[in-house]
C-alpha cells in the first residue's frame, strides 16, 4: 500500500516528532487544553500575523501549519509569527496546492491537484506521469522551516496500474480513539485512508447513469460521526461507512460494507448533481449536508427522511462543522459563518470577519476544542467547550 520511491531522509537534524500513526512522541495528550489562548474568539490573522491563507491545519504537537500557494508556514507554541518555507516538495515542481492537514507532532500533509487522466491506466509503473499531484508529507525542522519527508504516489491500491486519485480536494484528521493520527483525504475520485506513510486508494458512493456509464464525482465533502464513522459527500451521492482496524481493508466492500449509501431524493433524481460541500454529526445524533447551490439538509437514516434547515441568509454552502457544545457551524460562500445552537436557533458567528468561508476544521482531541475558521480575510479560531 505504500507507493512511490522515498524522498528526503532528513536524519538527526529534524525534531524528534514521533511517527504520526496517533500519541506518538511530542503528542499533546487527549482531552489537554493546548499550548494556545483559551480564548473564546481570537483572530490569529491579527495576532500571529498569519495573513490569509488558503488552508490550515493543526498537528498532534499543537503546531499550527499554514498553506499559501507554493508556501508553508508553521506557527510553533510561543512563535510570534509563522515562518514560512517556499518550494517544498511538488510546490517546486509547478503544481498547484490545495489543502495542508496536520499529521503526528511535527509532521503534515499538503495536498495538490492534477488533470485527471482520460486513460488513468499506463503500463509502465516508472510512467511520470504518477508523479503528479497527489501528496507531500512534510516535516518541521528545528529552526521552524519545512522539508520534505516524502511524496506519496496515490494509486489504485488494487491495481497500482491504475493513476485516478490525482488531486486532494480536502482533509481530515482523526483527532481521538483508536484511529487518532490518520487522515482521510477527499480526492477527484473518492476517499483515500492515510496512515502515516501509508494509504489505501479508495472508497466512494457511485451509481450508474442511464446508459450505464458509473458516475462517481469529486469528493469535497468527508467528516467523522460521533462514533468515528467516516461520513462521505461527493457530487451526487453520500455515504457512511465505519472504518475497519486493517488500512488493506478499507476498500473492501465485501468486508466493509457501506451503513449508508444513497441520495437525497428530496433534490431531484439520481443523475442530478447535488454538490455536497460538508457531511457532520451533531452530539445530538443528527446528521446534516451541505451543499454548494442547495442550502444544508438533516438527514435522518432510517426511516429516511430529508429536512431543509431555513433560515439561512444563503444556500451556497462551502463548509459544515460540528462542535462538543452540540451546535453546528455553517460557513457560508457568500455570508460569513453562522451556527445553529442545539435548541434550533441560527445566528451568525460574531468575531468571525469575512464573508466566504474557505475552510472549518475541528479538533476536538483538546478541550476546550479548537475550531479554526478560515475566511478570505484570514484565520479566527474559536475555543469551544
């Protein structure tokens, strides 16, 4: 399941981090408040001088990582600002970057985008064309600046013939349990289980159209249940599906069924796109969707059921989070961030700037958690108990 030749070994100079694979080494314990302002609402864009980045991350040592185009920046526990480090990896290769995701203590994922391929099969397994895309595993140095650990090669696990997740549209850490430390990446070809230098390529909710041809969609839209279930979300199609112990038997259907795999009917029909952008789970049980042009729905498994949620000033929905208070956090394209409170009640979310919501992410393996909301104006993180 590892692919791909190994990069940069980078030996004793680099921080003694630990692996990644979840508590390893520099690993802040569970449930510890963090090396960060308990503050309720801070701007770090202000206080840190973060600037507006297009994605962030926090790693298992509380680092808090920082993707800017062909830059990646760290801001360390006690740093007054990030420092930022240019080129790494396929970043000096002329390849587009699109999500940074925080790993084990002192480790990260970027991820970037590549033309998917009309033939996604070659040969010849040394084809450069493998090359291209995928992800960087990266790691902090001493002095606060960046190397490359390795990129992984994301192939077909099944048949590494096969070149088909080529482009990283989002990430998620587990922050707890027993899977604390793998990812789970939304590709342009469904969802890819990372665990430390190792993967499985891939699940993913399809359906045939009517002339038969599988439609499968990028997947923009991957969260984590209450329980740890991964929830998936890509262009027509959810899923849920509980993660198994063996990374080799993610993609196993047989062995891993889905728990969930269907469409809301309440759209239209199958063959109608309905661009989920966000898939979570309350504390309360509740699962809701949101979507790019249809506005965010709960969705009741069994029987199933479909529920608007109104009152939003917009139905371009770009990010859904769910917080340990019980509320859920809608970031919006076009309105700023708003939050449903446990007893049904929206608002939107004061000390936030900014109207399009680029990214929400939570980890909630601190306490009080942090959630950090990134806007076109910058990052705000919020601390929520």
């Amino acid at each position: 399941m590892r692919e791909g030749a190994w990069g940069l070994l980078l030996g004793a100079w680099l921080c003694a981090c630990g692996e990644g694979d979840g508590g390893g080494e520099g690993a802040l314990p569970v449930d510890s408040a963090g090396p960060w302002s308990q503050e309720a609402v801070l701007d770090y864009s202000k206080q840190f001088a973060v600037g507006t980045p297009q994605s962030v991350g926090l790693d298992e040592g509380g680092n808090l990582w920082l993707l800017d185009g062909a830059r990646v920046g760290v801001l360390r526990p006690g740093d007054s600002q990030p420092t930022w480090t240019s080129g790494v990896g396929q970043a000096g290769k002329g390849f587009r970057s699109s999500v940074v995701c925080g790993g084990g203590a002192g480790r990260a994922y970027v991820g970037y985008l590549a033309e998917d391929l009309e033939q996604p099969r070659r040969d010849d397994l040394d084809d450069p064309v493998f090359l291209e895309g995928d992800l960087d595993v990266v790691r902090l140095r001493p002095d606060g600046g960046v190397a490359l650990e390795q990129h992984l090669v994301i192939r077909n696990t099944n048949d590494p013939h096969y070149d088909e997740d080529r482009s990283v549209l989002t990430c998620v850490r587990v922050a707890r349990g027993a899977f604390r430390g793998e990812l789970y990446l939304g590709t342009n070809h469904g969802v890819t289980r990372v665990r430390g230098l190792d993967y499985n390529a891939h699940r993913h909710p399809v359906f045939k159209n009517a002339s038969g041809s599988l439609r499968i969609g990028y997947t923009y839209a991957v969260g984590l249940a209450q329980d740890g279930d991964v929830l998936v979300g890509n262009e027509w199609k959810v899923g849920i599906v509980t993660p198994p112990a063996s990374l080799g038997d993610w993609d196993d259907l047989a062995k891993v069924p889905w728990k969930l795999d269907t469409y809301v009917e309440a759209l239209g029909s199958q063959e109608d796109m309905d661009l989920w952008r966000g898939f979570v789970q309350t504390k309360d049980g509740a699962y809701w969707l949101g979507s790019a042009k249809y506005g965010v729905w709960r969705l009741t498994p069994s029987p199933r059921a479909y529920e608007r949620l109104e009152g939003l000033p917009t139905q371009r929905i770009r990010a859904l989070a769910a917080t340990p208070d019980g509320a859920l956090l809608v970031g919006t394209e076009d309105r700023g961030l708003w939050r449903r409170a446990p007893d049904g009640t929206l608002a939107r979310v004061e000390g936030v700037a900014g109207e399009r919501v680029l990214q929400l992410m939570v980890d909630d393996g601190l306490r009080p958690a942090m959630v950090l909301a990134l806007t076109e104006q910058g990052l705000t993180v919020l601390r929520v108990r």
